[in-house]
C-alpha cells in the first residue's frame, strides 16, 4: 500500500502546484522510479518511447486530423441544419437540436472538447436568440458534448483499448448504444424542462426543404456509417478506419466543400499540436504504468478489494464511485492511463468483461469532464457563453442525476454494452 500512497500523494501534489498534467504524470514515475529502488534513467527514457511506439495509437492523429479536416469545412453548420430538420420542430427543439448535433458530430471528431468549441459557439447564441436561458443553453452543450467520446470514433477508446490490449472495434460498438442513451436521456429531460419553462417552438421544415438540408448532410453522415459497417464487416480495423476517415474527409474537402489547399498547413497544425499533448500523456502515463506494475499495485489493490467483498456488483458499484471521484480532479486522458493498467486484473478478478469495463471507465471519466474542479469541458463551455461557472454548475446538477441512472444502467445491464461487440 505504501507505493499506492506515494503514487497518489506525488501526483496530486505535483498536480494542485500547477505542473501541467503531462509532466506531473512523468515526475510521478520519476518518484515512483526511486521509491523501488530503480534509480535508472535510461529505463524511464525507454519506457517514455516505447509507450507511444504502439500500432494501435496511430489512429489517434488520423482521427484528430479527420476532425480537423471536416471542422474547416464548415461541416458543423450543415450537421446544426440537419439537426434542426429532423427535431427542430418540437417544443424546445433547439435543445434536441443540440443533443442530435453533439450525437452527429461525436460520428466525426471523437473528442469533447472539439464538440463543445465546434458546437457551442453556434449554438449557445443561437439558443439564447431565440428565448433561452443561457445557463440551460450552457448546460445543454456541455452534457450533449460528453457524447462525443463515447460514439465511435472514440479517442478515449482507441487510448484504452492499446493500454489494456481490448479490441478497439470492440470498444467502438460497445460505446454505441450507451451514447445513444445519453442522448435520450438528455432528449427526456430537455421535454420536461422545456415545457416547465415555456421554450418556445422552432418552425416546422416541409419536406423539400428538409431534402434539401439531407443533399448537403449526407457526406458527414456516410463517414461514421463507413467507420461502423467497415469495422463490423471485418474489412479493416480501428486504425486502418482512422487512414480511411482522413481520405474521405480529404477527397470531400476539395470536391464538395471547396477547402483550399493553402488552408491545409492550418489544418495540419491544429492536429498536429493536439495529437502532440495526448502523446506527451501517453509517453509518460506509460512510463508510469509500468512503475505502477514492479511495484506490484494491481496485485495489492486486487487483494485488498477481495478481501473487502466477494460480489461482482458490489465491485462495479465502487468502480462507478472511485471513477466519478478521480474524473473530477484528472483529466480523462491521463485518468484512463493512470487507472486501467490497476483496475483492469481487479476487474477481471470479479469476472467483469473488458470490454464492458472499458465502457464503463470512459462513461464515467466522460461524465467527470463536466464536473468541477477540473472538468475541460466546463470552462470550455464558459469561455464560449461568457457564464459564471457557479451558475453553469447549478444548472447541470439535475443532467448529473440523469447521466448517473444511465451509468447505472449500462454498469448493470451489460448486454446494453456487449450485444453489438458480440456481432463481430
């Protein structure tokens, strides 16, 4: 336990002094690396590198410049349009607009904050506009954006699945129905909501016009159907889909959206500094697992929570607690490195399937992007609406309560996660 204690109070600590979470995650290794007595720094090198030298990571910058690609070209607009077309008629359409358009969007980019930067400049004064509270408009932006790393493709995903050595085309369609969920449920509370406050009712689009909108959709919506049926048919995998996603996203770029081949160098290092920080955290968390694994803090985790109870659920109930804790003070980058390599053997312990485990993290480290002290998405979210992050914080404290029964749901009826893998 004593290497536990170390490796929580190192990190905490480096992390509440203000060192950027990539570096406070290689100094934690750097302690822990004394602490076993492997005072070797050619090792931590060797570890740093060979952490972020793995097939399956590849996918990572394909998918980031994918998104970049179609953010250019001014996909979110249309994906808005469309969204507008199919729900924007009903009372308070605008916030099923913004769920569908996160839920359409997450098909692209895979990532939260790209969602709620791409998203909520538009739809926040759009809301707001059109008689909206812009706390609620906030909120709705937020809790939708979380979606994104949970529908295939799913950066979280692909990090996880090459950490734990789970199937990342498992992960992906593990994710699927519980994103949907999410977004149900947000559907079900913005009714209440929108009929408890009065939220008006969008104008009604005719079916020409809603064709119309379809004819300019449709290439953003063939991109995740090319993911999902190429990756369930078996005729390539996660990574392969990534080069797949960057082609496409490319060829529908000069053909369809008219980018500019003078924007790309823009385009190019926008996703080549994000693909840069994740791979920072990665190398690191990497180097920090494997210190993690000498000194034998899976084992001894494993142990302890045997010897506290035998049930399976019981387990999953303080998996649920302890992930919803650690989202709230890390990141659900450094989170999933930090976490899986010790909860993994505990689960699989208890016989709890990878790949439901996998779900259950993301679902949960996702959740923890929108709670304070650390969630990116919140202050995200309020640099866009100009909110007090109080009031945003306020406002999302029922959508915590929804988005905690369908954690609950996806934790304990397993097939909600497991039917589609079982496809494949």
């Amino acid at each position: 336990m004593a290497a536990i204690l170390t490796f929580l109070v190192s990190l905490i600590g480096f992390t509440i002094i203000g060192v950027p979470i990539g570096f406070a995650v290689g100094l934690t290794a750097i302690v822990l690396m004394f602490f076993i007595g492997m005072p070797e720094p050619m090792v931590l090198a060797r570890r740093l590198v060979t952490g972020i030298d793995v097939y399956t990571l590849l996918a990572i910058p394909f998918f980031m410049l994918a998104g970049e690609i179609m953010n250019r070209a001014g996909l979110v607009h249309d994906i808005l349009k469309f969204a507008n077309a199919i729900v924007g008629r009903f009372r308070g359409g605008l916030a099923y607009v913004n769920v569908v358009g996160s839920m359409l969007f997450a098909g692209i980019s895979g990532s939260a904050v790209a969602d709620t930067a791409a998203l909520g400049s538009l739809e926040i004064p759009m809301m707001e506009k059109d008689g909206y509270d812009k706390p609620f408009s906030s909120a709705i932006t937020a809790a939708s954006a979380i979606i994104g790393p949970i529908i295939p493709p799913s950066i979280p995903m692909i990090i996880l699945g090459s950490i734990a050595q789970i199937s990342i085309a498992k992960l992906f369609l593990g994710g699927t129905i519980p994103g949907i969920l999410i977004g149900l449920s947000l559907f079900g509370y913005s009714y209440y909501v929108a009929k408890r406050r009065g939220y008006p009712v969008s104008k009604s689009v005719n079916f020409k016009e809603f064709l119309q909108v379809f004819k300019k959709t449709i290439w953003a919506l063939i991109l995740p159907l090319i993911i999902l049926g190429g990756i369930i048919a078996g005729i390539f995998t996660a990574t392969e889909a990534g080069a797949i996603a960057v082609i496409y996203a490319v060829i529908i770029s000069f053909v369809v959206y008219k980018v500019k081949l003078k924007e790309y160098p823009e385009i190019l290092k926008g996703a080549a500094l994000n693909t840069g920080v994740v791979m920072l955290v990665c190398g690191a968390a990497m180097a920090l697992t494997w210190y993690l694994a000498v000194a034998q803090v899976p084992q001894s985790l494993t142990e302890f929570l045997m010897n506290f109870t035998q049930s399976k659920w019981i387990f999953l109930l303080v998996l649920n607690i302890l992930l919803f804790f650690v989202g709230m003070v890390i990141d659900l980058t450094p989170a999933l490195f930090l976490l899986v390599p010790i909860l993994l053997p505990v689960s699989k312990a208890y016989g709890v399937d990878p790949v439901h485990f996998g779900v259950i993290v993301v679902a949960n480290l996702c959740v923890g992007l929108i709670t304070p002290p650390v969630g990116t998405v919140l202050y995200v979210t309020t640099s866009i609406s100009k909110i007090k992050l109080e009031k945003l914080v306020q406002e999302l404290m029922p959508m915590y309560l929804v988005l905690f029964v369908v954690l609950m749901l996806i934790t304990y009826v397993p097939f909600l996660v497991l039917w589609l893998p079982s496809l494949i």
